[in-house]
C-alpha cells in the first residue's frame, strides 16, 4: 500500500481509534472503574434507564445499521466469486442473465 492509499489507510484508523478511545475515556471518566462492558450497560440502574428509552432504541438501531453494513463490506470478496462462477462474462453486466444469478447469490450469502 503506497501513495494516496497509504494516506487514506492513516487517517481511517486515526478516526476509528480517536472515536473508540474518546467512548472509552469519557466512560472511564463517567463512570470510573465500575464500567461495564457495553457502554449502554452503563445507563441502567436497577432496571431503569438513566435516558429516555428512544435514546437508547436509537442507539440499539444504529448499531445493527452498522453492523449490517460492515457485513456487506465483508461479504463483497464472496459476492464477487459467485458472480464469476453462475454469470456469463459474454453478456451485460445487467442483462437478466447476469442480474438474476447476482440477486439470488447475494440474497443467499447475506441470509446464511
């Protein structure tokens, strides 16, 4: 990895590890040694929320937004195999006989 790579590669590890220190500093601060894990965890006392329930919803759903997408990053190497083994490369990339077999591939690899 050279060039300008490198230097997108350097500045996206310096976001995720300014953000995931920044949550960890500030809960370290917040809540001293007696952190739980998951920082969420951190808002319940006794079974009741510390913020309003849709803080905590909203949270809970940008998470698996999150989760959802890495996911699709990561399954793209594999998309991309199956696409070379059930589409015709002497046809469009978007005719119906390529289209399909890439529906159903990437509906299958996303569902397993």
């Amino acid at each position: 990895v050279t060039g300008k790579m490198f230097k997108g590669l350097l500045v996206c590890y310096a976001v995720v590890i300014s953000t995931f220190f920044s949550v960890g500093i500030s809960g370290y601060w917040a809540f001293g040694n007696q952190a739980q894990g998951s920082i969420l965890q951190n808002f319940m006392v006794d079974g009741k929320p510390l913020v309003p329930k849709w803080f905590l919803l909203m949270t809970n759903v940008f998470t698996l937004l999150q989760v959802l997408a890495v996911t699709l990053v990561y399954l793209q190497p594999t998309n991309i195999v199956l696409e070379n083994k059930f589409g015709d490369p002497k046809m469009d990339q978007f005719s119906i006989r390529n289209v399909v077999p890439r529906l159903i591939s990437r509906s299958l690899s996303v569902i397993i």
